[in-house]
C-alpha cells in the first residue's frame, strides 16, 4: 500500500484507524482489569527504567524485579503493531523482523537515557534517540526490511490517543477554546509571513509558498501534504516544503525544550509554547518530553506534555482541512485569476477528507477515562488515576520512544539538503516570527491559562 | 530540482510520492430537468434536448479521456462520474494539457494526494 494516499484507501486499512483500534483497545483492557481487581498484567507491562550512574545494577536490580515486563510489553506491542501492519498492507515479515530491532534499540536508548552522564549533557531519551538514530541513517543505508517498521506517525498516532486517555476531558473543555484560539492567532500570522515572504519576496509560485506556509503554521508535514494537495503544488515544492518542515523540526527539538529550560518556564507555558512552534507532533512530542527531563520534573508531571497537546492537536491539527479548503478555493480563484463561476468545482469534502481521524480516538479516550472517573467515589478515582492511569502513561512513552527513533532514523539530511535558499529563508522569517509570537503568547498573554493546566 | 532527483535516485524513495485524479461527471451541467418545474414543458421534444445535451456531454468526456489516456491515466467510474488516476503526470501538467486541447475548467474536477515517501514525521 505505499505511496496510495491515505485517504483514498478503506476505512479499516489506515494508520489512524489503527492507532485508534490499539490505544482504545488497551485503555478499555486496563480499565476492565482495574474493575476485576487485578491489573497486575498490565503494570508488568508498563516497564520503567530506574535512573543510574555508574552503577549498572540499579538498572538490573530495577528490571529483576519486573522480569517478564520487557517480554509482555513487547508481546503486546508486537502482536497488536503487526496485525494492523498486515491489514494494513505492510509487508509483516520486514515489519516483524524491523521492530524487533526497534525494539532492542529503544531499550538500550532508555537505558543509556536514564543515565546521570547522559543527563548531564541534556541526552535524555528523546534527544539521545533522535541523534542516535540520525547518525546511523546519514553514516550507512538502513536496510529495507528495518525500515519497513519505522512507522513515525503510526506510532505518535498511537501515543497521542493514548494521551487523551490520560488528559481529563474536563482540561480539553476548558483550556481547548484558549488553546484554538492562540494556535489560531500564531498560525494565521506565521503562515501569511511566509507566504508573503516566499511570494513578495522572493517571487516564488503561490502555490509554493502556501504549501510552505502550511507547513510552518498548520500540523508540518500533514499540513503541506494537505495544502499541497488542495492548490496543487508541484511534486518538487511539496518535496522541498516537507524538508524544510524537517529540518526546522528537528532543529526545535533541541532549541525550544533548552531555551525554555534556561529561561526558567514553568511546564504548562513551555509545553504550549512548544505546541505553537513546533512543526510536527512527533517532533513536538520529542521537544516536550526533552523540557520535562531537562527540567528534572518529577515522573508524572505531565503539564508540559499535556499543554503542548492542547495546543498543537486541538489547536491546530484539527483544522488542517479548513485551511486545505481555503488553498483549494483560492488555487482555482484567485492564483488563476477565475470567479467561482468559470472554475473548477471545488471539493468541500475536503475538509472531512484532511482531518486527521486520529484526534477522534483521542476525543474518545478522555472522555472514555473522564467518565470511568466521574462513576467512581473520589477515593477509587483516585487509585484509578495512579493504577491504570499511570500505566497507560509509561506505555505512551514507549510509542514515544519508538517514534523518536523512528524520525532520527528517517531523518536523511543528504535529501533535505537540497530545499534551496530562496525556500528556506521564506521559511526562516516564518519561524523568526512564530517563535516569538508563541513565547509571548504562552508566556505573558495567556500564561494564566496554561499555569492552571495541572 | 536536477539535484533533488539526482540525490533521490542515489540515495533511495522521494520524499513525497503522488495520486493524480480528474474527476468526469457524466450528467451535463447544462440541465433540462431543472427548468420543469419553472414552467418548461415535458413532452418528448424535452427529452429529446434532454439526450442531445447528455450526448455533447459524453462526446466531451470522452475527448477529454482520449487526452489523459495519452498521457497513461487509467479510468474507473461509477453511476455518475469517470475518474482518471495517474502516478506520474502531475496536476498542473494534465490541466494545461486540458485547457491546451480546449476544455474548460468548468468541465472537469482536478484532485491531487500527496503521500509521505518514506516513514518521516
């Protein structure tokens, strides 16, 4: 099934309808377990690795006692992942043979993640496996079979409804029309600064510089792909948009989470202002998780995380498909001088058609878990939220840490190389005002808001 | 963009792969129907006009499908519509090619997907 659009194949052969399938089906697993009073399966599987530094038996001793937790975890992982990879077309011996790989190599990266040497250069987990994974796909041909599991949005997918699981639906509620409108304000205004950069300035195809545009303002790679697709953009500058989407993600990464370390953010601002400049979930994911161990926030402070989340899946990837039917309407409009009437009808099934369904099981997951805890006494609310609750956050860590892996192993900088300058400065102005923007907006205007995010 | 493809051709899939779809309605857009219920007179002469403009129609669907197939599209249809699916022609490239053989943009509806390459964020 590679290269056919998401969108044009079956309901039941897509990535987001899986991720939604997999994360729905352990939330409800766990919660059932929680009610038969034994969820002991599920927390061998929820495997944590103990924080050491020169002392390796810490890491054993932690493991040892939780033997079969490393099996379980990736029995389940393996067997859910590979079901959906042969529904969905993959070929599942590579896909098999490929996560095992990914599997071994995520462990070995928490492990080494964990340690206080690596803590001390900021190699936490994410960063340590996005460079890892960076240095080994640009030093040698990662072989085809391995990269036959390095599904980078399938297993964020995953993660991010997993995240609804763990994120009151009440915060979405409340925070969620904050969180639309910031994202709405910041996106706005970064994607007409590079439109009018790349078109103004450097007199690139309108085309070209709303496919750049999207990519800077929307959700990065979904977005240009989205807007790409509705104005038509060619293939070259929706190849070079991505690229460059690419390369600025992996640079925030490191940037946003060090910046807002250094500047003593609080976590609910730093993850928020992470959701407004940061180009792509996976990327962002990996930029929040790196503030929150740069930080040294306590295991299940979640705040950054949870910000970040608001304001870049509720805030902005939800509304890709109107932008996608604004591009749409305008390619046939106003790019080629035509009223509606002389046009190509436009497609407003569009705007179905561009929205991520993944931010559904997400919706459905906290309110799933919003609604388990509402039915119970406080007390037993209570231990839900640590038992099962905590469980289903280690486990969306590690569809973080397979996703983080994934990008640095997918991340080719000889393809990327080749964006061309005229792009990329259209593409840099847009950043040189989105990242401000998003820190004032975060940090001072609205910052009342993301502090009582908890 | 020599570069690009130079660099893609050596070091593996593109970045982004691609699905070009034209859409062909079969029912003319021009119709007699909608101007029964504002007085205009069914009788066979209606249907009569109503075949003639369902044949310009066809006859120009079918000239625009000679044109893509030309260019390697490959067709499949429905009780309303043809689609025309291509790989390799671009979007832009079919409908100059389109406007060029001397259709309008009216008569034909043009959709592009683009897909990930390889597995990246």
């Amino acid at each position: 099934m590679a290269g056919v659009p998401q969108s044009s194949l079956p309901f039941i052969k897509r990535e987001d309808t899986w991720a939604i399938i997999i994360a729905l089906l352990l939330t409800v697993l766990i919660t059932i377990a929680f009610f038969a009073g034994d969820i002991s399966f599920f927390k061998s599987m929820a495997v944590k690795i103990s924080s050491w530094s020169d002392d390796f038996s810490k890491v054993t001793a932690g493991l040892s006692k939780n033997p079969s937790g490393l099996f379980t975890l990736f029995g389940f992982f393996l067997i859910a992942f590979t079901i959906a990879a042969k529904v969905m077309g993959y070929n599942v011996q590579r896909f098999v043979t490929g996560f095992i790989v990914l599997y071994i190599l995520s462990i070995i990266i928490t492990i080494l993640g964990s340690n206080k040497f690596m803590k001390t250069y900021q190699l936490e987990t994410p960063l340590l496996a996005l460079v890892f994974g960076m240095i080994v796909s640009n030093c040698i041909k990662l072989p085809s079979w391995f990269q036959e599991a390095l599904r980078t949005e399938f297993y964020v997918k995953t993660g991010i409804v997993l995240m609804g699981a763990t994120l009151p639906f009440t915060i979405i509620m409340t925070a969620g029309p904050l969180a639309m409108l910031q994202a709405t304000i910041v996106s706005v205004v970064t994607f007409f600064s590079i439109y009018f950069a790349a078109t103004k300035l450097f007199k690139l195809d309108p085309r070209f510089g709303a496919t750049l545009g999207a990519g800077g303002s929307i959700c990065g790679v979904s977005g240009s792909i989205a807007v790409g697709g509705a104005c038509r953009a060619e293939k070259e500058h929706v190849s070079m948009a991505i690229s460059l989407v690419v390369i600025w993600a992996v640079v925030m990464i490191a940037f946003l989470p060090a910046v807002a370390k250094s500047l003593g953010m609080e976590p609910g601002p730093a993850g928020a202002w992470i959701g407004t400049s940061e180009f792509a979930d996976a990327a962002g994911f990996a930029a929040a998780e790196q503030y929150n161990a740069m930080a040294n926030l306590p295991p299940g402070d979640d705040r950054a995380v949870k910000t970040f989340t608001l304001m870049k899946v509720v805030g902005r990837d939800m509304f890709v498909g109107l932008w996608a039917l604004m591009a749409a309407i305008l390619s046939v409009t106003l790019w080629e001088k035509k009223s509606l009437a002389q046009s190509e009808r436009v497609d407003y099934g569009e705007v179905w058609r561009r929205f991520p369904k993944f931010v559904i099981g997400f919706f459905v997951a906290s309110i799933f878990t919003t609604l388990v805890i509402a039915s119970l006494d406080p007390k037993l609310g209570s231990v839900y939220s640590k038992d099962a609750l905590g469980v289903i956050k280690t486990l969306r860590s590690w569809t973080f840490t397979w996703t983080f892996l994934s990008i640095g192993f997918t991340t080719r900088f000889r393809d990327l190389a080749a964006a061309g300058w005229k792009p990329f400065a259209a593409f840099t102005i847009g950043v040189l005002i989105n990242v401000p923007l998003g820190y004032w907006l975060s940090n001072v205007i609205f910052v009342d808001y993301w502090l009582n995010v908890k | 963009m020599i570069l690009m493809e130079k660099v893609r051709q050596k070091y593996g899939p593109p970045v982004v792969t691609h699905l070009t779809r034209v859409k062909l309605w079969l029912a003319p857009d021009e119709s007699y129907w909608e101007n029964v219920g504002r007085g205009v007179k069914v009788d066979a002469a209606a249907v009569r006009e109503a075949g003639r403009l369902m044949t310009k129609r066809a006859n120009r669907v079918a000239a625009m499908m000679d044109v893509m197939a030309s260019k390697g599209f490959i067709f499949e249809a429905d009780k309303m519509a043809i689609y025309c699916y291509s790989t390799t022609v671009e979007a832009y490239e079919i409908k100059r090619d389109l406007i060029a053989a001397g259709f309008k943009d009216p008569e034909f509806q043009i959709l592009l997907e683009y897909t990930r390459g390889w597995g990246m964020l």
